[in-house]
C-alpha cells in the first residue's frame, strides 16, 4: 500500500492581489509560475556566485550521506568562506573534503548573531540581494527573515513543518518537494517538529506502519519557480540538481504569538509550548494510577482534546472562498 499522492496547484503570472484572495485563504500549498525574482534567475552562476558572495564564513552541514538525518545527527558542521562552499556544493567529487570525495553539503544561512538575530540576505549576502526581490505578497514589517538554501545535487532534507507562512524561491536548480497536511501529523511519527521517517519513498511500514495513511503532496521545482508552503505543512526537499533557494519567511499571526527568543524561527508559538508542557505535567500525574486505570481516563483526556480542540468545519477563511467559487 502506497500513501495517496496528490498534486500541488500551479498558479502562473500571479501578482498580490491574486495571491491573497485565491491562493492564500485556502491554507494550501501553491507553485507559481512566472512572478518576477529580479535578475537572479539569469545571473547567480556559480561562477557568479563565486565572485559576488566572497569569502565570508558560512556554517554548513556535511555529510556522507546525501539523506540528512537530524535526529540522528549523520552529519557535521564544518565552516568554510562562501566561494569555497559554492564550489564543493556544486562539484560531484571532491577533492578536497572533510570526510569523503562524495560527501554532501547543505547551506542554510544564519543572522549576524545566531543567538539573537534572524537570517536577512540584505545583511549577510549584500551584493547578491541586489538581484532577489523578495514578493510582495505581506506586509514589509511581517517579514521575519530570507535564508539562503544552497544544496548539493540528490541532497535530501528531513521532514519537518515551520510555525510561519513562507515562499521557497527555487532560483536555479531542480528540486522535488514533497508535503504532507497538518492533519496527518499522527502518521508522521513525530519528534518534535520533525518526522522520523526518513526514507519517504520506500518506508520501513513494520517501523512505521500509520505512515501510508498520510496523503503526500508532490511538486518540481524549475529555476524561477515559486512554492508557497502554509505554517505547519510537512515538507521535505530532495535537490534534484544543485541549487540555490531563498527561503521567505513572515509573521502572519499577531507578533505575541511567537517566541520572542526565536532567530530560526522554528519554535512553537508560546501558548503552544505551555500546552505542551502542561501535557507533560498531566501525564505524570496519569502516571500515578493502576495500568488499566491510566489507560482508561487517557483515552477519556484523547477524546475531550478531539471535541474541544479538532477542527470540525474548514476555516471561515477557506468557507468564505468556496462560497464565492
């Protein structure tokens, strides 16, 4: 039994205005086709990109295995000056390396303080900025951050979800895009924001049996393209080339919702982490009970969490938006 593989919406020629009363209010991803990125498209060669990032110092993941784990941590962190980075991301043999000639190398770029400060290509990559614009699609102070996404070719990334809106700018290279909806989150097998199935093409269904149940959403990414992915949908990139992406991430909920101490943006909104934290309390006092006693008053606790916090009609939002389709 395979999961049930559904397509991703492809929207071309879409301005602001389009976006945020067709696309946006249903809550569901979205490539578009043909909105304008700058320059960038044409120009960020690597070659170029040799030349305009210079030799400042990035953080990067690497591994000899093109499927990174983080979990498991089947990688390193290595620094290295940009055009050196650039160079070995693009190259399919190394013969400088860290740990082996075909090891893999990942970018996502970081603030000028990573402890404080959010991602920004204006501030870390200056001459390249020049070439991204970023689309206009939210309001200027909503922005949170722009993080360089720099891959070797069959580079895979986790399954994860992220707590605010963003558009993944496929600038050049291919990529597949796998996503799953926030609804099937109890076949993921979660932990924390991250999924523990790592191979998503051919799982292991005896550790991971729910996993078919999860409807995945799949997309090809070509340079230019642009990919809307929802806070909380489940995503997972595979480069299929190497390639360089932006990555836009905005506040789309009232600023108190997040995390004050957050550069990554990567934290549960804070009523979120204090539930979480309450649940932990409550299960150890559950823990305190006869075996079948627990068993009994958590599935009570399951079933009041259903009625009370389930979704049970699609957002007004997305009614709103059926109703005048």
């Amino acid at each position: 039994m395979e999961s049930k593989l559904q397509t991703v919406p492809v929207y071309s020629d879409v301005d602001r205005e389009t976006f945020l009363r067709d696309i946006y209010p249903l809550r569901r991803p979205a490539v578009l086709k043909r909105v304008p990125l700058g320059p960038c498209v044409r120009a960020w060669t690597v070659s170029y990109l040799v030349q305009k990032g210079g030799d400042r110092e990035v953080k990067v993941h690497v591994s000899p295995d093109p499927r990174m784990d983080f979990l498991h941590k089947n990688f390193v962190y290595r620094t290295l000056p940009f055009d050196k980075f650039i160079q070995r991301a693009a190259e399919a043999k190394h013969s400088d390396f860290f740990i082996s000639e075909d090891e893999s190398y990942y970018l996502r770029s970081l603030g000028e303080d990573v402890r404080k400060e959010p991602a920004d290509l204006r501030k870390q990559f200056p001459e390249l900025a020049k070439d991204f614009h970023v689309p206009q699609f939210f309001e200027p102070e909503q922005l949170f951050s722009s993080v360089f996404r720099i891959s070797s070719p069959g580079l895979q990334l986790w399954t994860h979800y992220d707590i605010m809106d963003n558009l993944l700018a496929q600038v050049t290279g291919r990529k597949r895009v796998v996503l799953y909806s926030p609804k099937d989150a109890l076949y993921l097998y979660l932990t924390g924001d991250k999924s523990e199935v790592l191979d998503i093409d051919t799982p292991d269904l005896q550790l991971y049996p729910e996993f078919v149940k999860a409807s995945r959403y799949e997309c090809i990414l070509e340079p230019g393209d642009l990919l809307f992915i929802p806070a909380l949908w489940f995503h997972n990139t595979l480069a299929l080339q190497f390639g360089v992406g932006v990555n836009v991430f905005w506040r789309h909920l009232p600023l108190e919702t997040y995390d004050k101490k957050d550069p990554y943006g990567n934290k549960d909104p804070v009523a979120a982490t204090r539930a979480l934290q309450s649940l932990e309390r409550t299960l150890g006092i559950l823990e305190e009970l006869p075996p079948d006693y627990r068993d009994f008053y958590a599935r009570r606790m399951v079933l009041r969490i259903q009625s009370r916090a389930y979704l049970r009609q699609p957002m007004k939002a997305v009614q709103a938006n059926l109703d005048t389709a």
